[in-house]
C-alpha cells in the first residue's frame, strides 16, 4: 500500500510531463516562426536540462526539437557574426554546426563569407 504510493503518483505525473513537453515544443516553434530563433532554442534547452537534473529521461520529440533548434540557433548566431565583423565567433558556431551535421545548409556560404571579411 506504502510502496505502492510512490509508483502511482509517479504514473500520475506522466500526462502532465508530457503537456509541458509538448507546451515547450509549441512555445518553441511560435519564437522560430517569429525569427528569435536564440528564444526558440533556450525554451527547448531549459526543458531539456531540467529533465536532465530530475533524472528523467528526456522524450525523442524534445530531443529532436532541441538539436534542430541548436543548429538554427548556431546558424542565426554566425549569420549575425559575420554582419557584425565578428568572424572569430562565426567561424566557431559553423564549426559547432559542421561537427554536428557536416552538410548543414548554408555553413559553406556562411564560412566563405566569413573568411573574405
């Protein structure tokens, strides 16, 4: 009866862990739609490490959401870079990004663009 507690309030908070998840997803995809693709990320990493620290594992969609979201984030950030006259730092997000997916989108021309300032 005692141990048994535990066990069903734990089954009771799956269905609210999976409606902060997908909350997080859809809050997520409304700053991306918007371009605050640096919100867009940090919604999906404060959830994704606050599973970490609970010790729960963290759910395939919020995974996939916060790699996607990574890379968008890092590209975002070495596009700014570059109009910046920063290319120390976007050379270093394209790295980050090439290390992850070697043939994302547009880290050639964001490279080249870099490397000619």
């Amino acid at each position: 009866p005692r141990a048994v507690r535990p066990f069903v309030l734990a089954l009771a908070l799956v269905p609210f862990a999976a409606c902060a998840t997908q909350s997080v997803l859809q809050q997520s995809q409304r700053y991306e739609q918007v371009g605050d693709y640096r919100r867009a990320f940090r919604v999906l990493d404060e959830e994704r490490e606050a599973q970490l620290r609970a010790g729960e594992p963290v759910p395939e969609a919020l995974e996939a959401a916060y790699q996607r979201s990574l890379l968008i984030y890092l590209r975002s950030r070495a596009r700014m870079a570059i109009f910046g006259e920063r290319e120390a730092e976007a050379l270093a997000d394209l790295d980050r990004i090439a290390a992850i997916d070697p043939n994302y989108p547009e880290i050639d021309t964001l490279r080249q663009r870099a490397m000619q300032k």
